[in-house]
C-alpha cells in the first residue's frame, strides 16, 4: 500500500519521532524510505581566511548532512535502507517536491506547529497537507 514513504525532518525530537514512525510503516510494507530536510544557506565571515574556512565547513549544508547521517543510520538499524535528501529553501516545499520526484505514496511529517497560533498561520505539517502530491500522516509526536 505505502511502498515509497517521504518523512520530513529536522533536529528535533517531535521530527525524530516521525522519523521513527516513518521506520515502522516502512518495516509493514517492505517498502523505501526518503528522509528529507530543508536548510537555509549560511553566510559567515571573519577577518581571518583560516577562520572562514573552518567556520563555513561547520556551515547548515554541514548540520544537515549530519542530521541525515544519523537518521539514516536509526533506519539501518532498523533494517530499512533510507535515502536522504538535504534541500535549500522551505521544509514544506522540500518534502512535497522530494514527494513528487520519487512518486512517493506517502508523506509522514510529526505534528509541532499543529496548536495555536502557528496552525492557522502556517505550520511545516498545515503547509504540506495543503501542497501534498499523495496522502500524508501527520504523525502524533508529544512534542
């Protein structure tokens, strides 16, 4: 039913969770995993040249390599094999368009953001739903 599972994440714990969640659906249905987060570009500069370079090597291309790293190594020991797919711009925009390039059936993104105020103004979860090429679980995170 889900054979291709696109999970939305960052370095949260609610995000983790879905992952986690994403893991198990995938497990049920022998299926493939896309692990997706989105970043923005960072600019830093210094006056030193030895700075910069070790500053932009630690730079958010870098913290979402890492992220996917470990995520993708939780899906492994889980034995499911993960792809990820660290994308620049808004998470929602990267999940769905991640969504469409791998026909997925399915988008599992955790809740945060679904209460209050940033539900009507504009959550991660409230934006895919709204641009989603397949179904979407909005995974219950206790976050």
């Amino acid at each position: 039913m889900f054979e291709t599972v696109v999970v939305g994440a960052d370095n949260s714990p609610t995000a983790a969770e879905a992952v986690q969640q994403a893991i198990e659906l995938v497990k049920l249905t022998a299926g493939k995993l896309h692990i997706v987060t989105a970043y923005k570009p960072q600019r830093f500069a210094s006056s030193s040249p030895e700075i910069d370079e070790y500053v932009k090597s630690l730079g958010s291309d870098a913290l979402a390599t890492d992220l996917l790293a470990d995520l993708q190594s939780r899906a492994r020991l889980a034995g499911i094999e993960a792809e990820t797919h660290a994308l620049t711009g808004a998470p929602a925009d990267a999940i769905c368009q991640v969504a469409s390039e791998v026909n997925a059936d399915l988008i599992v993104v955790g809740n945060k953001g679904m209460q209050g105020v940033r539900r009507v103004l504009g959550s991660v979860p409230n934006s895919v739903t709204h641009q989603a090429p397949c179904d979407v679980l909005i995974a219950f995170t206790a976050g």
